[in-house]
C-alpha cells in the first residue's frame, strides 16, 4: 500500500473506532462531568477521524462515510486497544490514558510531517489532544493516590491494558517508507517518547510500572487481524447508515 | 464614435458595479453572520473566516472557514448562514470551503470578539503569543461574573467542545470558559 494510505488509513480508522467506544459512555458516567468529558472526546475523535478520512478522499479513495460505514473487520486498520469493549471505568480511563498520550506525541511529530495536508491537520489536532491528555492525567493522579480499592482497581486495569497499548506501535510493511520519506519519526521514536511521558505521570502516583518493553504487544491489528469485539461495533455503528447508504440526511 | 465609446464604457461600470463588491463591504455583511451557539459573537471576530475573495468575471464570491474545533457541529450552520448572508445582498453566487489549511488558534479572536464572548458570560481564553501551550496552562481563566483570577478548572469539558467549566472561589459560582486552543 502507499506509505501515506498505509498512515492515514491507521490513524483514521483508531479515531472513529475510540470515537465510537468513548460515545458508550453517554448516559452511564459515574459522574456528570465524566459523562460529559468522553462524550466530548467522542465528538473530538469522530471530528479528527472525519478530517484523516477526507485527507483519504482526497487522494482518491472513497467518501468519508463511504469508508467509515461500509468496510468490514478485516478491512480495518486500527489497533486492537481501541476496539475493546467499554467493560469497568477503570480499564476505560486507563485505556484513555495510554492512548491519548500517545495521539499527543503521534500529532505534535506529524505537524512537522512532509506531507503538508496532513501537516495541517496535525497542527489542529494537537492542541484539542492536550485536553484528553490533561483530563486523563488528573483522573490516573487522582485514582492512582486514592484508597486501597482504586489502587489495585487502577493497577489491575493498567497490567491488563499495556500489552494492548503496545499494539499502538506496530509496523506496517511501509515503515521504513514512510520515515525516510520524512511523513512520520515511525513507531519505535514514537513508542520511546511515550513511554517517558507515562512513566512521568504514573511515577506520581502509587502504581507500579511493570518493565513494559519486556511485555509481548498484542498486535495484529494493522493488518486487519481483530478481537471479536469490532465486527459487532461496526454493525452498529453503521447499523442506519446501512439501511439506506443513498438518504440525504 | 465618441459618444459611443464613452456609453460602452458608463456600461462596463454598470455592469461591474452590480457585480464587484469591494472586500470590505463583504467583510462589514459577515460581521452580521453569528456563531450558532453563541449569538454575541460573529464569525469574523470568531477568528474563523480566513480567506474571502471575490471572481472579478463572475461575481462569486469564495469564503474560506476553519473550525474552531475539528468535531464541532456548527459548521455545517455557519457555512448555510455566511451563504444566506451573501446571496440576500445581491451576491451572484456563493461557495464557502471548511479548510485547515490555517488551523485555527484562539488568538485568532479579536479584542471585540473577547469582549463579546465576556458579554455572554463566557470566559475569554488566554492569548497565547507563541509560547508552547502546556497542560498547567490551561487550567487558568477569569471569572467572567467578578473578574477574579481565584479559580480552578473543574473540568476541560463542557456543554460544547470550545468550552471548559471552571469554578470562581471569590464569587463561589461555576462559569464558562472558551478554551485555548
């Protein structure tokens, strides 16, 4: 595939499908603000995966919605991470946590990407990250220094969640491309910058960090191997789109 | 010969002035043209229309619009309402373009913007300049209501994207505030 479909189809496809499982959290919050905090997020993804997709549209593939709506698990490009279900909000903030620390330093890179449109995008797209990076700071600081239960809750959630989060990083065959072509730093610079800035954020708190790069990522995602979790989102999510993929809405 | 030439050429004005607006005039037009969700504020003190150019054949006129934020619903209202604007004074055609080509910073709000913003209660963000917007600094804002700086930010989202809930420990109440981006 051509390094920047290989680049945009992962970033794109990792957006909409957080957007969609972040948005499983309207109506069901623990708190007020927390309902309101992912469900914003929802909208911040869906709005950056709309812009990534129309970078795709742009270079001759589909319509937004076409992409979005019609393909099937195997089509997909994102990590497994971001398809999991919602479960305990303790694996979804931990989730948030890892992730959007990552989508920070993957968009502050790519604002200085040799491939302008996606330059420009990035330039946006960075400074509306800095609030889910800020937002799950607070709430890995607050839970990770509270009482006995939300520790090992916290903790329990982020053993499970690292080797998905390592799936982030996994390459594709167009990796050397796409760094030497100056589109991206790749995922090895990438995966290294973010370690530190967890590890920053954990350390102020009481939970243990485990030798993460000793860990087996769960990989797979990028070439189109999924959980048994993702088919069934994307039925749903595409569940009215399918019945009439002509309406004018 | 003469009077002939001096008609064709009263005739290109006509046509010319029925047509060709200067940018200012259009500008003064889309001061009228408000944000959807927030009324005191047009979309030229908003900061988002970046470019507006005028076909000196045809009389289109191009509007380029950014949004403030990637996912905000509004733009689809923002683009019916600058297109409205324009068509109902006489522009000959419209097409109004979303684009990130200039991403939109909030230091693109104009003096009058901010003061609009305050005017609706909402907490004006921070200018920003060109130093490196880092967590710790969007914590900050003024209390729209006592204009204290005693605040705390309570939660980085609100009832939109653009907004963040902080609460004022001088008046005790919980405002607004549009957030630096």
């Amino acid at each position: 595939m051509d390094p920047k479909l290989d680049l945009l189809y992962r970033l794109a496809d990792d957006q909409l499908i957080l957007g969609h499982r972040n948005s499983e959290w309207n109506g069901l919050g623990p708190i007020l603000e927390e309902d309101i905090a992912f469900s914003s997020m929802a909208q911040d993804k869906l709005g950056h995966s709309l812009a990534l997709y129309t970078l795709l549209h742009e270079l001759g593939e589909a319509e937004p919605d076409t992409v979005a709506f019609t393909r099937n698990a195997p089509q997909f490009h994102c990590c497994q991470l971001v398809e999991l279900p919602i479960g305990e909000y303790d694996f979804s903030l931990t989730r948030h946590f890892l992730f959007d620390h990552a989508e920070l330093l993957r968009f502050e890179a790519l604002a200085t990407s040799s491939y302008e449109p996606l330059a420009q995008v990035a330039r946006k797209l960075r400074g509306e990250l800095k609030y889910h990076a800020l937002h799950a700071n607070t709430w890995m600081k607050r839970l990770g220094t509270a009482t006995e239960e939300a520790i090992e809750r916290m903790q329990n959630a982020l053993n499970f969640t690292l080797p998905y989060a390592l799936g982030i990083f996994e390459k594709t065959e167009a990796e050397a491309e796409i760094i030497s072509s100056g589109l991206f730093i790749g995922e090895d610079e990438l995966r290294s910058r973010w370690l530190e800035s967890i590890t920053k954020v954990l350390s102020q708190t009481a939970l243990e960090v485990p030798d993460i790069l000793a860990l087996t990522p769960v990989a797979g995602g990028r070439y189109g191997q999924h959980t048994e979790h993702l088919q069934p989102l994307l039925d749903e999510m595409a569940e009215v789109f399918r019945l009439d993929p002509t309406a004018d809405w | 010969m003469a009077v002939s030439l001096t008609y064709k050429i009263i005739m290109q004005n006509h046509a010319n002035s029925h047509q060709l607006v200067a940018k200012s005039q259009i500008m003064d037009w889309l001061q009228a043209v408000k944000d959807p969700e927030i009324p005191t504020i047009s979309l030229i003190d908003l900061g988002v229309v970046r470019r507006v150019e005028q076909d000196e054949h045809t009389g289109k006129v191009t509007v380029e619009l950014t949004p403030t934020f990637a996912g905000c619903p509004a733009m689809d209202y923002m683009k019916r309402d600058v297109e409205r604007t324009l068509l109902a004074h006489g522009v000959p055609a419209v097409e109004v373009n979303i684009s990130m080509r200039e991403a939109w910073t909030s230091d693109m709000l104009t003096e009058a913007g901010r003061q609009a913003l305050r005017q609706h209660k909402l907490s004006p963000p921070p200018v920003l300049g060109n130093q490196v917007l880092d967590l710790d600094f969007l914590e900050y804002a003024e209390c729209p209501n006592c204009n204290g700086n005693n605040t705390e930010l309570r939660t980085p989202f609100g009832a939109t994207l653009c907004r963040a809930v902080h609460y004022c420990h001088d008046c005790r109440q919980l405002f607004e505030q549009f957030k630096p981006v």
